[in-house]
C-alpha cells in the first residue's frame, strides 16, 4: 500500500514538472514567431515644395515642376539643390523617357 500511494505521488509531481516544461516551451516559441514591431514609415516627401526649390532656377519652371513632380510621386525623393546631386536619389537619376534622355530635372 505505501508504494502504491508513493507511486501515484511521484507520478503526479512527474506530469506536474512535464506540464510546467511544456508551457515555459510554449512562451520561448511564441516569444521566438512573433513578428517584432513594424518600422516607422520614412517621412512623407512634399513634392510640391521639394521641387519648388529644385526649379526655382529653371528657365521653364513650369515644365521642370511638372516632370520633377512626376519623378518625385515615383520616388519618393527629390535630390537637394538646383542641379546636379542625382546620386543622392538613385531613382531619380535613373529615370529615362523612351528615347533614354533623362527625365527627371
């Protein structure tokens, strides 16, 4: 009788510790899958006054404000200055109408 009754106790501590090994397992593995938190967006680029300032010097500011708003919407990036710094923006400088003349100002 005694080793019955020391039995059953031991094989309830055993299922006990199992149960308790299974969920610390199951923490570490949610803990592992779970997607970490999104990124915060780049700021949104104003086209509008980026390439303001990109044509301000423009002799057809017009048709440059046009075509720099059109490379900005695809962009995402207007290179700083009045001319020239296209690496800075790889898109932008890589951007080309259908003769291959570059497009963006």
């Amino acid at each position: 009788m005694a080793f019955s009754a020391t039995f059953n106790f031991s094989s309830l501590i055993l299922l006990f510790i199992i149960l308790l090994h299974l969920a610390e397992a199951h923490q570490t593995v949610v803990g592992v899958y779970e997607t970490p938190a999104p990124t915060p967006l780049p700021d949104a680029i104003d086209c509008g006054v980026a390439c303001e300032g990109r044509c301000k010097m423009s002799s057809r500011p017009r048709l440059c404000k046009r075509a720099c708003g059109s490379c900005c919407a695809d962009c995402k990036c207007v290179p700083p200055g009045t001319y020239g710094n296209l690496r800075s923006c790889p898109c932008y400088d890589n951007l080309t109408t259908r003769n291959q003349i570059h497009k963006c100002p």
